[in-house]
C-alpha cells in the first residue's frame, strides 16, 4: 500500500489534486509561521529615534581668531 502511495505515476487526478492542495496548505502555513516570527522580531527591536536637535557647537576657525 505504501507503494502505490510513493509511486506517482499510478496516481488518479483526484490523487494529484489533494496532493497538490496539502502542499499549498503546508507552504501557505510556513509562509504565515515566517512572517508572524518575522513581525514579533521587529517589535522587539528598540525603535529607531533619529537625533534631530544635535548639540551645536561653535566652530573655531585659525582665521576667526583674528
């Protein structure tokens, strides 16, 4: 029996219709498993806080001394 399972050749369309649906159940599963982990990855990370009032320190130049 294990035989006429792994044997493709032998398969009826029903056969190679459900097999084809639980390998896109299966897929579509691991795509959803991989973006949930990716999306709690990203909410875990401290956010990005650009500095937007740097400290503004005169400059001195050797002819502003003069």
């Amino acid at each position: 029996m294990l035989d006429d399972l792994i044997h493709a050749s032998s398969w009826t369309a029903e056969q190679w219709l459900a097999a084809i649906i639980l390998v896109f159940i299966v897929v579509a599963v691991l795509v959803f498993l991989h973006r949930t982990f990716k999306l709690f990855q990203m909410t875990r990370k401290q956010p990005y806080r650009p500095n937007l009032r740097p400290l503004r320190r005169r400059r001195y130049r050797a002819d502003d001394e003069e």
